[in-house]
C-alpha cells in the first residue's frame, strides 16, 4: 500500500524533497525484504538532497537565535563525546556568569511547554511511531505514551504463518524485524 506520513501529512520539511513510495505485489517475505531494500534506496536519494542543500547554506547561521532555548554558547564536544566538556564549561564561565546560570538551568530543567496535550506521529523504518503528550506547563511531561509500529506488526504474525510451516515462522518475524521494546512497551 502507497502510504508514507511524509507524502500524506508532510513534516520537517520532507514536501521539499523528492522520493517514492515502495511497494511491491506481493505480501511474503521476500517481498517485505525487497521494500526494504527500495527503501533504503529512497533514503539515500532523501540524504543526496540534504547534503546539496547543505553546501549551498555554506556560512548560514545553523544555530536557533532564540536564547530561551539555544546553548548560551558555541557547544564543544569533550573527548567522551559529551557536549559539556570543560572547555566548553570555560568557555561559558568566561562570557558571563548569567550565561552559566542559563546553561545550568536550560540542562538541567529544560524549557518550558504550554499546558495541552497533543498527538502527533512520524514514519519510522518500520511503520508509524506515534506520541500522545500531555503538559500541565512545566519543563517536564505530565503524561507521555509512544504507539510503537512493532506492537502492531507483530499482532500479524499469524496471518502471515497462515498455511506455511513452523519453520516460517522464524523468517516472517525476521521480516517485520520488531523491536521487543517497543512491543513491551
């Protein structure tokens, strides 16, 4: 079925990109293994136009202006692979000490989110990941649930095994490739 979020209800920016839908004709393994391979394919196409747009934004600003919600400074990455090594923990001591108080409380707080709640959801490799939020307007969700695609998917095991043997089993779950996490969840 020709069903993607990011052609049916388009988000961060995928409307300025060009890419296909895969499908395939048939509903077995190795047709879910050959729209994964298209999809992947469809990836790398989405990613070409991302770099090309990159270059042209040579000496653009990449950072958000918005004080209340960047880096009080030009975030640095420690040799841990952290962003708060201590030269960057320097650096922002140096500029000013309402620039640490910020960063302190940007970090350990977050920024605030008006009160409501919303549902929203993206496509992910393997189908829609959704997220209902609820906040009561502080720095941190009052109630959070993600929809996870591998709870859904895996329902259909039995249909898919249908008529097959025990052994098929194994690669028609391999094929919808769940995320036990998630169907846990």
């Amino acid at each position: 079925m020709a069903w993607d979020l990011r052609k049916a209800q388009p988000y961060c920016g995928y409307e300025d990109y060009e890419f296909d839908i895969p499908t395939t004709d048939t509903c077995d393994v190795y047709g879910r293994f050959l729209i994964r391979m298209k999809e992947l394919e469809q990836s790398l196409r989405i990613i070409e136009q991302c770099v090309s747009k990159l270059e042209k934004l040579e000496g653009q600003p990449v950072m958000v202006a918005d004080k209340k919600i960047a880096w009080p400074s030009q975030l640095s990455v420690g040799a841990d692979g952290m962003g708060n090594s201590l030269n960057h923990i320097r650096e922002i001591m140096g500029e000013s000490m309402e620039a640490l108080i910020h960063h302190f409380k940007l970090v350990t707080e977050g920024f605030r989110v008006p009160a409501g709640q919303v549902y929203t959801a993206i496509e992910s490799p393997r189908g829609e990941l959704g997220v209902n939020l609820v906040s009561d307007g502080g720095t941190r969700p009052y109630r959070v649930h993600f929809r996870d695609p591998s709870f859904n998917n895996l329902q259909s095991t039995a249909a898919m095994c249908e008529g097959g043997q025990i052994s098929d089993v194994v690669a028609a779950v391999a094929s919808i490739d769940p995320v036990m996490g998630g169907v846990d969840r």
